[in-house]
C-alpha cells in the first residue's frame, strides 16, 4: 500500500503541486485518488467499511502523502479525528449512521476545537449549546476549521448547561453557503498548507436534534477529555507530517548538492555543505523513529502520550529545521518558486502550531514525566 501510495505521489503530485498550491486551489483529483485507495476510512474499523489501519501504517501514509504536499495530509486528517470521536466515543447508532459514509469519503467530516480567544485553552471555549426540549440551540463562533467548507459533518465542542463540555456531531450542507443558522464567515488566507480550506464558522440559533450529543445522554461533559484522547493520534500524525516534510526537504537538498558548482565541484564536496546534509538525515532518522515508536505502543495499547509528545515536537521543529537548511543549500534558487523548497518552508511552520504548539508539547511532557516519577 505505501508503494502504491509513493508511486502516486512521485507521478501525480509531486510534477503538480505548484500548479494548485500557489493559486490556492482545491486538488479535486488528487482528492479523488485518496478516495479511490480508500484513505477516507484508513483509520475507520473494516466492519465500518474502512481500511481499519492501525496507527504504525497510518502514520506511513501520512508521511508519504506529506513528503509530496503536507496538505494532502490535512484533507484526510481532521476528517479521521471526527471519525475517530464517533468510532470510540459514539453509539453503536451514531457509528451505523455515519461512520460507512465517511469511510467511503461521501461525507466529509472536520473538527471544531479551537475559537478566536482559545487555541491552546482550548477548555476556555465559549460556543454555547443550550438545550430546548428535545433539541440543542448552537451559537458561538469557531476558528482555524481545516475542510469547513466542503465538510458535511462537524464534530463540535460547546459548553453545555452544566458549564461543562460536550461534542455534537454537526451535520450540515457541504458549500460556501452555509446551513440553518451555520455560516462560512471567513476563509483564512494562509502562509502555507494552501489548497485546502480553513474557514472561521459562525452559529446563530442553530438546531440540532437530542441524538446529535456525542456518546449520548452520557456523553454530556465528556466532550473536552475525548477531544483530547482524540487528539493524542492526530499528534502523532503531525509528527509524520513532519517527517514527510523533513525527508522532501532532504532529498531536495542533497539532489541540488549534487549538481550544483562552486569553485569548480559541486558544492556536496564542499565540507560545509556535506556536514550539513549530515546532521539533516541525522535528525531525520530521529524523528522518524520516534514516530514509530509512538505509533507502535498505540498499537500495542500502552501509553503513549510523553512518546507522542515528544515524536510531535521533536519531528516539527525537525521539519522547520530542514526547510531552512534546504534553503540555504539552494542559494538563491532556494527563495524563488521555481524550487519546491519555499513551499516547504512555507508549509514546515503548520505542524509546530497545529494541534498543540512546541511550548504546549513540552508543558505536556513534562507534566507528564512527573506524573511517572511520582508513580
Ligand atoms: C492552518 C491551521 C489549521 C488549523 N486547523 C484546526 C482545525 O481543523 N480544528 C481546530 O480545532 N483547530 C485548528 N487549528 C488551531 C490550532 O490548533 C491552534 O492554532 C493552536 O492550538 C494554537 O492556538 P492559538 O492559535 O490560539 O495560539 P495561542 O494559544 O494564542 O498561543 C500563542 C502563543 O502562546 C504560547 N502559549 C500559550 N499558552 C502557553 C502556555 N501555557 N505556556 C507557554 N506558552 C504558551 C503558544 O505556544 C504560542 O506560541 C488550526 C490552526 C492553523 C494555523
């Protein structure tokens, strides 16, 4: 599967990128082909019609889709957290009613933590859920909705009456127009992971149904603690994203080393330059193993969330690194979008924000060191 995947990447996305990226343009047929290798459902159970991938491949695949455009990645990414909720933390209603449908990849899904006023207090969140009768009233507004737009479920986290948390699963039309009281109310012009959408949502007065509380009339309050369990995956397929970025950075830089001269050889034979080629793939390999790690004790069930906090920050700020080193390799070649190497440098700054920053990961770590210790 990972060859198949790496094929497609060096034949179709990789020639293409720069055509969609630029412009900020939707890549309808890449999309497409992740949906014809069934990366809708990669992490949705079989009995659900996914791949049921376990978290070892699915970072692989991250890594390779991500080596060619880290966006790619983000099309299937926040789709699989909403999914993941459902498949973990849903009814067996919920799951029988969304879940095939999001495997197959007719419906989109996204996920909606993060607000103006709360990114990392996230738990500071002030989207409203008020029950009337059998029904939920949302409003509130939500911020950074990576595939807002073309999602047609949304797992959202409001503040329930209880001044607690809860997850509801959004349905809504897929478009720019809106749906019920849901509006588009900006799209997010951004430095880098272009071609897909990130959009500011608006709720005004709209209704959802009693069953649309995630996990059901046990599921209020737990919304917060989910989301967060959530995301300990969706760490891990950051730090892949990382890794992808890092290792397209590497292989441009060694490419270009190669063929470029400066004082009569190529500037790989410079010391310099070799050194630096050096302590990339060195920390390249790093990274990758420590997201290997963190995917494989999620798959043997134990506990990994030091080891994926560390795979996050170290194989983000890895990628950041790489981008830049890439580019001083490439000279002035590097700062013009002639090279790929300005998307990457560009794109690398994402994984050190998304989904918990570098400060957030340490404080993650080390509260969680010291939570061992004191075992
Ligand atoms: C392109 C993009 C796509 C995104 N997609 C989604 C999405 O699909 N769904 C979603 O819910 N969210 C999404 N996000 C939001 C993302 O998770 C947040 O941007 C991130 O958590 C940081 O929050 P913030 O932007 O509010 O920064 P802030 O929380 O305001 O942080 C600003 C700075 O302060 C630092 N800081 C904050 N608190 C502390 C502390 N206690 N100690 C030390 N330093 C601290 C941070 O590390 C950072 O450097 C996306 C963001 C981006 C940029």
């Amino acid at each position: 599967m990972i060859d198949t995947l790496r094929e497609f990447v060096d034949r179709d996305v990789i020639p293409n990128v720069a055509e969609f990226e630029l412009v900020d343009a939707y890549p309808d047929a890449m999309v497409d082909q992740l949906r014809a290798f069934g990366l809708f459902g990669a992490t949705i159970g079989e009995q659900y019609g996914g791949l049921g991938l376990n978290a070892s491949t699915y970072a692989r695949v991250i890594e390779e889709l991500s080596r060619g455009w880290m966006s790619l990645a983000g099309v299937i990414n926040s789709h699989l957290i909403c999914a993941q909720l459902i498949e973990r933390f849903g009814t067996e209603d919920q799951r029988t009613t969304w879940l095939p449908a999001m495997a197959s990849g007719e419906r989109r899904g996204c996920f909606s933590l993060s607000e103006p006023d709360s990114g990392s207090d996230a738990a500071a969140l002030r989207c409203k859920a008020a029950a009337d009768g059998d029904e939920w009233i949302i409003n509130g507004t939500k911020m950074w909705v990576t595939n807002g737009e073309r999602a047609g479920i949304v797992a959202l986290l409001a503040r329930t009456p209880d001044d607690d948390i809860s997850c509801f699963l959004v349905d809504k039309k897929p478009g720019p127009d809106g749906d019920g009281g849901i509006s588009i109310s900006r799209h997010i012009d951004k430095l880098g992971y272009r071609g897909l959408e990130t959009v500011e949502m608006s709720y005004v007065d709209h209704r959802l149904p009693g069953d649309r509380l995630l996990g059901g009339p046990d599921g209020l309050g737990q919304g917060f603690r989910w989301a967060l369990a959530a995301l300990e995956l969706g760490r891990i397929n950051v730090a892949a994203r990382g890794v992808g970025v890092a290792q397209a950075a590497f292989d441009a830089a060694i490419s270009y080393a190669q063929q470029r001269e400066a004082f009569g050889r190529p500037i790989a034979q410079h010391q310099a330059i070799g050194f630096k080629l050096a302590e990339m793939a060195t920390k390249l390999h790093a990274a990758r193993l420590m997201v290997t790690d963190a995917a494989r004790r999620v798959d043997a069930g134990e506990r990994a969330d030091v080891e994926a906090g560390m795979a996050k920050l170290f194989a983000s700020e890895t990628a950041a690194e790489l981008a830049l080193e890439s580019m001083r390799i490439h000279g002035g070649n590097g700062f013009t979008t002639e090279y790929p190497v300005e998307r990457l440098y560009r794109d690398a700054p994402l994984m050190i924000i998304g989904e918990g920053t570098s400060e957030i990961q340490k404080l993650v770590i080390s509260r969680a060191l010291l939570a061992r210790a004191q075992e």
